[in-house]
C-alpha cells in the first residue's frame, strides 16, 4: 500500500512539472486585410505542422495555448491558391507576450525583435528581388527577341548585389545566434543554399545541435558526407559522348586539381554558369586544371548539342537517366549546377563553387603559388 501511495504521489509530482514545463504564448496581430477571416499558427520546426488558428475580428486575431517548449512557429493566412497559405512572419512561441501589426512584429521578448529585424532585412531584399525580375519582364515585352545582353546585364548586376546581400545575412544570422532558435529554419529548410560544408561546421558550435528537429539536418549531413572537404572521391563508371564507359578516378585523383561539374542541357543556371567554367578552363588547363562534366540529361541528342552550343571541350560522362542518375543519387545531387572541386589527392577541397567564389578559389590555387 505504501508503495503504491509512493508511485502514485510522484506520477502526480511528475505531471505537475510536466504541466511546469508548458509554455504558454500569446500572440497578437492586427492589420489584417479585411478579405482575410482566419490566421494559422504552425510549427516551422516539424513541416509546418498545426498548432493553433484564429478568426480575425475587426482587423485583429488572438492567438493563446501553450506548447511543450519554444519553438519556431510562423502566422499565415489563406492564400489565392486553394491549400497554399501565405507566410505573415515567423517568430519564437515563448512566454514574453508578441504583437504585431501586419507582418511587422512590434513587441515581444528580446529575441522576436532581434528576429523581426532579420525578417525586415530579408523583405527588404525579396522586394527588390521582385523589382528587378519586374524590370526584367517589361524589357523582354518591350523587345522581345531583340532583347540584347547589354540591356539584361544591369539587372544580373543588380541581381548579383541582392545574391551577396542574401549571403551576408544569412551568415549575420547564423554567427550571431548560435545558443538560440532563430538559426532553425534556415539550417531546415536553407542548407542547400548555405552549403552543407558550411551548414557541417556550423551544427559544431550551434548549442541546439541536439534538438530532435534537427534530425533531418543531420541525415543530410550524412548524405553528403561524399561531398564534404576532405572526403575522398566515391567513383563512378559511367558512358562519355561516344559511349565508352569511362571512370571518375580516370581523372580525379591524378596528381591535378579537378572540377566535377553536375549540369544539364535543358538547365537555364548551368547553361548560364558554363562560360564561367569555360574562361576558368582556359585559364587554368595548362597548369593541369582539369573538368569532368557529368550530365543529368536524357538523351544523347540533347547532351550532344548541349556540348557542341557551348562550347564544351572537357571531358563528360552521362547514363541519360535524367534525376534518376547513378551519380546523382551516390553525390546527392538534388539541384543543378552543383560541383566539386578535387584535390591532386582525389579529396574534396570546395563544394557548390560558382560564378566569382570559382574564379577566385582558382585564383587562389594557381596564382598564389
């Protein structure tokens, strides 16, 4: 009987600091449009998730319950598209309460500010972003096919500043948040664009490392692995342009620095990337730079004029099996252009180098020596 007593006190001790541990929010937002009825609240942490709705009355909605621990949480509302919701702002569901006006946090804990300023920095640059694409569509109405690089280049200038920009924010973001949540969502959901070298050193330092949610993060990172600095080239055998099987240590490995270069006829950026390679090939090829372009098209045909109209000169290698490629799935390549930069000793020095990061790790290699 006693120790049934015992059990049953601490079961109760247990749900108490069970209930303890709850965290409670609430979360005020005003500004609604009128056009929206209802605001959703869900867990950006576990693939958006349901945690709480709420009916806009007068321009405001109230959002009030309690969640197991802080999460990363985003206010959305209904979109034009059936089943697609728009994103308001995401926040950290915590116990400080937050209000917001619109898409703008206004008060809240020290970290929903900090983390409204990053999200008014990123809107700042989406704008922009759309400003230029619009700029872009009322050049190519105007000319249509007469439409010349000289006139397009000004906005891929502009383009390129937004792209910097993007880059150092989020890495403001990541250095500066290293023993809290608002790094989440981009270790997620923006790895790939991070880079997964980057991404790997970072869950190092990042004090949430173990959160469960990041489990996903870390089975990528395991994936990868393959394409991390200072892992070893994993060959392939695969066909060249005239059908002969060809390996990758055919040419990785060999004593010279080797760029893999993953890309496709029918890809618009690797079409847009190639003279990069192209100026770095000539460049470098004489100093033993050598480029293994491995393609993802699906028919000979296409990869055959892919090479021809670009001028492509280094070797390639394809089983035109389109995603479902061998190499793409031992590489985990799951966006085009993706390259690897190998060592003389077939090791992985740089992943994902494009645009000025190749010119300038080249640079690096070859002239600094």
């Amino acid at each position: 009987m006693k120790r049934i007593l015992i059990m049953a006190v601490s079961l109760a001790l247990s749900c108490a600091a069970g209930l303890r541990a709850q965290v409670a929010y609430k979360v005020t937002v005003s500004g609604v449009d009128s056009d929206t009825q209802m605001l959703y609240l869900s867990n950006a942490e576990q693939g958006g998730l349901a945690i709480d709705s709420a009916r806009v009355e007068a321009g405001t909605a109230r959002f009030e319950g309690s969640v197991a621990e802080p999460v990363v949480a985003v206010v959305s509302r209904q979109s034009g598209l059936k089943g697609v919701r728009d994103a308001l702002f995401a926040l950290v569901l915590d116990e400080v309460p937050l209000v917001a006006q619109g898409r703008e946090i206004t008060e809240g804990s020290p970290l929903n500010l900090r983390y409204a300023r990053y999200q008014a920095e990123q809107r700042q640059l989406t704008d922009e972003s759309a400003r230029v694409y619009a700029d872009y569509r009322q050049l190519a109405t105007t000319y249509g096919q007469a439409l010349t690089e000289q006139q397009v280049e000004p906005l891929a200038r502009r383009m390129e500043t937004l792209r910097k920009q993007d880059e150092s924010l989020t890495a403001r973001i990541l250095d500066e948040n290293t023993d809290n949540l608002i790094p989440m969502t981009i270790l997620l959901y923006g790895a790939d664009q991070v880079g997964y070298a980057r991404v790997a050193e970072y869950m190092k330092q990042y004090k949430l490392a173990s959160r469960p949610t990041l489990a996903p993060v870390k089975e990528a990172l395991g994936r990868e692995a393959v394409k991390l600095p200072g892992a070893k080239v994993v060959d392939l055998e695969l066909p060249n342009l005239e059908g002969k099987m060809v390996k990758l240590t055919d040419y990785v490995g060999r004593g010279n620095y080797v760029l893999v270069d993953f890309w496709a006829s029918w890809c618009g950026p690797c079409r847009q990337e190639m003279p990069t390679v192209k100026a770095a090939y000539e460049k470098y090829h004489a100093k033993g730079f050598e480029v293994v372009g491995i393609s993802l098209d699906r028919t000979q045909e296409a990869w055959q004029k892919g090479v021809e109209s670009l001028g492509i000169t280094w070797p390639q290698m394809s089983d035109l099996k389109y995603w479902q490629s061998e190499a793409a799935a031992r590489y985990n390549i799951r966006a085009i252009p993706a390259t690897i930069l190998y060592g003389p000793d077939g090791t992985v020095v740089a992943t994902d180098l494009r645009g000025e990061a190749l010119t300038r790790k080249l640079a690096e290699i070859y002239e600094q020596k």
